[in-house]
C-alpha cells in the first residue's frame, strides 16, 4: 500500500524503527513525519529500508453548519477574504496548511466574534497578496457593492500583509462617500502559532466597527508587539515598516484614527476629523490605468532606465532628498536623463515625484535638480506615499482625462496629502 500524506506509517531504517503521521516535504531529500509528542522528525532517504502503512487517513467530517442564530440587537458585518495568513492554519493531520471561509468555520476558529456581531463571511478570491492586480481591487469593490446592498453595518476585509497597505488606498479612492466602515485586516503570523496576531486584529476590527460612528476604508494591526492595543490606520498614509514584527505597519507623515484596547475593549479616538455617516451619494469609480511604473533613484543611474518607460501612462519617480534626480548640468550623463524624462512627459506619461525617505515631503523649489525637474513637467507629490501616489495616479488614469489627472494628482483627496506635516514620528 503507497503511503501518502495523512497517513499513519512506521520507517524503518537499520538501526531503529519510528511510527508518526507522514507530512509534506519537497524541500529536503528526507521523509518527515510528525511523532506522538507533537514533533516532527526527518528522516534520511537513503537511510530507510522500509516504510510500511499503519493506518490510512480519513478525513474528518465536518460537523459545523450554517444554520447560526441572528441575534437582532447586534449589528451585522460582513467578512470578505481575499486570502493571506490571517485566516490559514496548519492542518496538524496532513501538515498542509488550510484556509477557513465559512460563517461556522470562522466563528470555530475566532468564537469571540459572537459575542461582538452577527457574522457573514465569503471568499473574494484565495491569493497571495503579492500577486495582486487592479483587475482584483475591481473584484474587491463589486462584492462590497453587493453586501452594501443588503444592508450590513460593516465589512472586514482579510488582506496578506505585503500589498494590504496598496489595497487599502485603492479602496479609499474607489469608494468615495461609503456610509459604512470598510477595515482591512491582515496578520503576521498564523492563527495556530501562540504568538499569532489574528485574533486579536480581527476582533479589535469588529469591535470598532459595532461600537463607533465611524464610516470609510481604514487599516487594523498591532499597535505595538505586546496584546494590548490595536491601531485604526488611514488608508493612503500607512505603510509596512516591518517584514515580520506584529507592529509592522505605522502611519507616515500622520497619525492612527484610533487605539483600541484588547483587554477592556474600549476605543480612543486620535482624530476628530474621522469620516462619519452623511447624506451624500456613494460614488464608485473602480476604473485603473493599466501601465503605471515606478523607478527608484540611485547613484550611478542611466537614460535607459526611463527610456524603459515608453508607452507607460504614467511613471512615479521615487527620488532622493526633497525629490531629486541625477539630471543637474553639466555632466552628460545627467542632461540625457533629464532629457529621457522631457521626452517620456512629451509623448503623453504622466511623470509624478515622491521621496524615498520615509517622512517628510517633496518641494520643486529648493534645489537646482527639482526646479530643472518641475520645470520639465514632473509633478511633485507633496508628502504623498510612493506607494500611494502610484495607486492614486492609476485610480486617476482610469476615470478622468489627462488634463484632469494632472491637476487632481496634486489636491488630498482622501487624506493622502497633508499640507502642514508636524511631527509624526
């Protein structure tokens, strides 16, 4: 009998004999199989005799159903997932990692939610946030549009943490004048691991989303790396600060919307010109640009590199400093890069700066670089995000026409620029 994965076997080698459930590996030349105690062992190929099936694996069934219980005197949020760590867990049976959908399966998983609201939950689509499209923040959109129409109080949104910060700002500007709270949550770590951040983002979301007037797109995570707070995070001034730590993502040039406690889970908000419900019109514009490119300053930089951008619709320029780029005369190397730009803004791209340090803004007025750049045509991004004056300057390309673009590129239009940054760090 072939042993597969799940299975129970016994491997024998020449010295010694060990039984355990066989577990996924394509990375080592060994088998693995998880023992009794909970630990995982590798076993040598080349060492084994033999490796015999104890007991095949069955699948559980699924005793969890659907039929929960509204409770009409909580409000009622909607969970969309669009796949990312915070809703996977090991499946400690196969080793594989599984993901979990459904109302029940979510409500087994975090059963603190129900306690807080009634609860639905559906699949956008399974991805890694790093593969992320605009075709996808267009998919996003239409299924927020669908539960808006049934009413909900509030939609969370799970989101991989690589591009979560890019989705929140696409949302922000897609969705103008939305009357409920749209939170996009994410985790570091998964929900099975003990020092897991899931839980208690996922929960501080629904908290804030029952227990407040707020209204709009926004962000939840680990205000610090300790189970006490989370921060409400606005959705074009955040940015992951962090490959791995709990508290990766901070506002930039700003400051969290609000803090809520995990313990007592109360809420304080940082900012009084928070959105709040109106009586104007949802408008959704869920259009992009398709080819919008961004290219990093640096020593040592050639023409080539922004002759690349030919036939793209628009170009952010991540520059040094105040927003500089190696184009000050007399050096040669430097007229034909500011050139190439001339050249790209002539053919019909719109060429956009922002800095690459992470505070502070741009000004096209102080140095000779940027003077020679602005009055080239680039726009300067004031203290927008890269991150943000890319997804903003996409958004913009595919509602409004060029002449529109350039203009509104410049003006906050969901809180991505501030016009008097104090300090924030």
């Amino acid at each position: 009998m072939k042993p597969e994965y799940g299975d129970v076997v016994k491997v024998h080698t020449k010295e010694e004999t060990f039984e355990g459930i066989l577990m996924p590996n394509k990375e080592t030349d060994s088998v693995v199989i998880k023992l009794d105690n909970g630990y995982n062992i590798g076993i040598d190929d080349k060492k084994i005799k033999e490796i015999k099936v104890v007991k095949k694996f069955e699948e559980k069934e699924d005793q969890l159903k659907n039929n929960i219980k509204k409770d009409d005197k909580k409000p009622t949020i909607t969970i969309l997932h669009t796949g990312g760590t915070i809703a996977s867990k090991v499946n400690y049976e196969t080793g594989g990692v599984i993901s979990k959908f459904s109302p029940a399966e979510l409500l087994e998983m975090f059963p603190e939610l129900k306690k807080i609201a009634n609860f639905d939950s559906r699949l956008i689509e399974q991805m890694f946030s790093e593969d992320m499209r605009f075709v996808h923040y267009e998919k996003i959109t239409h299924a927020i549009k669908k539960e808006i129409e049934k009413n909900i109080d509030g939609i969370i949104i799970t989101h991989g943490t690589d591009t979560l910060a890019y989705t929140s700002a696409a949302l922000s500007f897609i969705l103008e004048n939305i009357d409920i709270p749209v939170i996009l949550v994410g985790a570091q770590r998964s929900s099975d691991r003990g020092s897991s951040d899931a839980v208690m983002n996922l929960i501080c979301a629904a908290e804030f989303i029952a227990k407040t007037d707020f209204t709009g797109v926004a962000i939840c995570m680990h205000e610090k790396t300790d189970d006490n707070n989370s921060v409400i995070l606005p959705p074009c001034k955040t940015r992951k600060m962090h490959t791995s730590r709990r508290d990766a993502f901070k506002a930039i040039n700003d400051k969290p919307i609000a803090v809520i406690n995990y313990d007592t889970r109360s809420i304080k908000f940082m900012k009084k010109d928070y959105q709040k419900s109106s009586d104007k019109k949802l408008v959704i514009r869920d259009s992009f640009g398709d080819k919008i490119g961004i290219i990093k300053c640096h020593p040592n930089m050639f023409k080539e590199q922004f002759d690349f951008f030919k036939g793209y619709e628009g170009l952010i320029i991540e520059g040094t400093g105040l927003g500089h780029a190696p184009v000050d005369p007399p050096q040669k190397l430097n007229i034909d890069i500011l050139e190439s730009i001339k050249s790209l803004i002539k053919s019909g791209t719109i060429v956009a700066m922002t800095s690459q340090c992470i505070f502070g803004r741009t000004h096209p007025h102080v140095y000779t670089a940027a003077i020679n750049l602005s009055d080239a045509g680039v726009i300067y991004c004031k203290d927008m995000l890269t991150e943000t004056a890319f997804i903003k300057l996409a958004w913009l390309l595919g509602n409004y026409k060029k002449e529109e673009v350039r203009d509104l590129l410049t003006k906050n239009l969901r809180g991505e620029i501030n016009e008097r940054i104090t300090n924030f760090i």
